[in-house]
C-alpha cells in the first residue's frame, strides 16, 4: 500500500546517475509539491531519459548569462529530455496528479508536452534570474515557496481526490466495478472526471503509478523476486509484468536493476 503523503516518485536518469553531480533533493509535501531537486550535469551529457510518473516538473536552468525554466507533464513512455552539459539546474516535483493553479493551461494539454515558463507565467523573468543567482539549494527553495506564496493549487473534485488515494492505497490495481459501487458513478463519468483534473485517464494513472512502485522494489534492498513484484502488482503474470515495464521504460526490469548500480546509469538508452 502506498501512502500519498510519503509517495516519493523516481526518476532513474535524474536521481541515480553518476553523470549529474551534486544531486540534492528535499521533500516539500505541502502545497502539492512531492520535492525540490538539484543537480549539475557532467561536460559530457546532454539529454536523459524521462519515464512515466503521474507528475508536472518545473525545470530551471541557471545558467547566470541565460537562464531559463520549462515545465515539463508527465510522459506516457520513456523519452529523452534535452540537458546542456556543465549546466545547474533547479527543480520542482509536483506530487501524481497535482496541477498548480498558475500554470495557464488545462490538464490534457499537460502529459507529452513541455512549455516554456515564461508563456505559462508571463512576468515571470525576476523569478527566474533570483533562483539561477542562488548558488544555495535551501536558497533556491526559499525563493521559489516565497515566490509563488499566494499562488494557488488548482482544486480537483472530491471525486478525484478519492480516486488518486484508493489507486495508491491498492497500488495501483483498482476494478472500474468496485470504483462505481464505492462512489455511485458509472464508469463514463470516472473517467471524465478523473481526466479532466488531472489530464491523464484513470487506466494510465494507475499503468504508471504501478511502474514507478515495481521501480522502487526493484531499487531497495531486500528486493522481492520479479514473480513476487508482478503478483503484488496485480498482474496476471510476470511475462505482462516485464512486457508493461519494458513499455514505458525501455528496458526490462532486471535490466534496469543491473543500470541503477551502475556509474552511468539509466541515460543513454534509445
């Protein structure tokens, strides 16, 4: 079972390489941010690959002569994301399924898509420049909180709410059945609801979040077997397990535990 408040989502290029140095990371857990990260990419890296994670990230690159902030939705499978090598960068994770209520668009244009920050904040250069002058990581996270202090979360239905907190809970295997009984709507109105607060289906929210647990119990010690994983995942084999994980990641999971431990890491794949 997962508890949406200790949630923490993975990012295997950002967060376990050894091509970005000084990765820091401080969980936030509050005004729908999961945590901030920090890193410096190595002279020889430019791009890394991202996977499905239920989540919007806001990017700043603070390069003093230009810096620059993207935000980025969550990705449907695995696929590159352009880094410039020798360059710091500051980000902000949101927690699965949060949209901030600045960010000028609506949730479905959100997955696949990445938009400069300015077009989505306009105005919004100071705050830029401030965060890339911070050679400080507890600075940088200061100035973004104080920021966006009055900026506000845009609400999901209480509907969605539940939703997300019953397909953690069961980590990520949910029936559509049960759902409609526990909250008297039919299926078409789940998902309508759920895709319009949060841009993803109820299905995909659910595929991805099972993805990022497989990851985390595949990272950790004590790690249960591949069967074990796919059993407690809800899959009916281990044969769908690997299939589904190798979608959306491109690599298998022994594969991509072999790649945690190594110097490189989860970067390079095509």
């Amino acid at each position: 079972m997962v508890n949406p408040e200790q949630f923490l989502p993975f990012q295997p290029a950002l967060q376990n390489s050894h091509q970005l140095k000084n990765y820091q990371q401080q969980m936030q857990n509050c005004r729908g941010i999961s945590h901030f990260y920090s890193f410096t990419t190595d002279n020889n890296l430019n791009n890394a690959l991202v996977i499905p994670d239920n989540c919007i990230d806001i990017l700043f690159d603070c390069n003093t002569h230009q810096p620059t902030a993207r935000v980025y939705g969550t990705v449907s499978r695995y696929k590159p994301v352009e880094l410039i090598s020798g360059h710091r960068y500051f980000g902000i994770r949101f927690m699965p399924g949060i949209m901030p209520d600045y960010i000028d668009l609506i949730p479905e244009d959100m997955p696949d898509h990445e938009y400069n920050f300015l077009d989505i904040i306009p105005g919004a250069t100071s705050i830029i420049e401030d965060i890339a002058l911070r050679e400080n990581f507890t600075q940088q996270i200061k100035v973004f909180n104080e920021s966006m202090a009055n900026k506000a979360l845009r609400q999901s239905s209480q509907i969605t709410q539940y939703l997300i907190t019953e397909v953690m809970r069961n980590n990520g295997n949910i029936k559509i059945g049960e759902l409609e009984k526990d909250i008297g709507y039919s299926s078409r109105n789940i998902y309508r609801i759920f895709l319009n607060d949060t841009g993803v289906s109820l299905k995909l929210f659910s595929r991805f979040l099972r993805m990022q647990i497989a990851i985390n119990m595949i990272r950790h010690p004590g790690k249960p077997s591949l069967t074990d994983i796919a059993t407690e995942l809800g899959f009916s084999d281990q044969s769908h397990f690997i299939k589904d994980f190798k979608t959306l990641t491109g690599v298998s999971p022994r594969k991509m535990k072999a790649q945690l431990s190594q110097p490189s890491g989860y970067l390079t794949q095509a």
